[in-house]
C-alpha cells in the first residue's frame, strides 16, 4: 500500500506516525473491553439497583429535611405533605422513591420531643422489611 504522502514526511515522523497508529489500535482494543466488561456487569447486576438506591437515599433525606426545616420555621410538624409542597420546602418529586411507592413521613412528638422519620420501602414496595431506607430522628 503506498502512501505518497507519508513518503514525503521526515523519518523521525513516519515512525512516530506508525507508532501512534499502533498505541491508539491498542487504546481503542482496550477501550472496547472496558466498554464489554461494564455492559457484562450491568447486564448481571439487576437493572438500575445501585442508582435507585441512591435516588431513593437521597428523596428520603429531602423529605427529612423539608420537616425538619418546617417544624423549625412553624414550631409544629406539618399536617400532612401539601403544606411542605405549597411552601415549597419539598418538590413533588421527592414524594415517592423511584419505585413508585410514597415516602412515609413521621412527625411525633412523644412527651414533647419531637421525633422526624422519612422512608422509603424500599426495591421490594414493602414496609417493614431489611431493604426498607430511612432516615430516622437524631
């Protein structure tokens, strides 16, 4: 195969130009079974597990938080979650985990201390079981 271009060029460069050509053939070979063993994980790990737990963390403690902030501002817990969504202290999307469940929210006050608990059921939409998220009272 000629390449009357790479002719002209200096041989210092043609090397160097070769060379590249085999690093960056090796770079993308590797490249390519970086991306198979990430698809191979993904494909044994149960869909999206990892990054709806996360999600799920997260909404719980926006939703422990908004009572927190309210019980500070107004001195009693909210009455139910419209008031923390139309004093905007919680967005509506913080109100059910990614799985589709509404996150429960506790505000007690057992002989006058306060007690703020948000959580999410959790990957199996059951209360009370070991993959159940919250966040309980300080």
């Amino acid at each position: 195969m000629e390449h009357s271009w790479l002719q002209r060029l200096p041989r210092a460069m043609r090397g160097a130009l070769v060379l590249f050509g085999f690093a960056g053939g090796l770079a993308a070979t590797w490249s390519a079974a970086l991306v198979g063993l990430t698809m191979a994980e993904s494909i044994a790990r149960p869909r999206g597990c990892t990054s709806r737990l996360r999600i799920a963390y997260l909404r719980v403690k926006a939703s422990r938080d908004a009572i927190d902030r309210y019980l500070l501002d107004h001195g009693r817990c909210p009455s139910s979650h419209r008031p923390l969504i139309a004093e905007r202290y919680l967005d509506e999307i913080n109100l059910r985990d990614p799985w589709g469940v509404d996150i429960a929210l506790t505000c007690a006050a057992p002989g006058g201390d306060t007690r703020v608990t948000a959580g999410s059921a959790g990957p199996d939409r059951v209360f009370g079981t070991p993959d159940d998220i919250s966040i309980p009272a300080d």
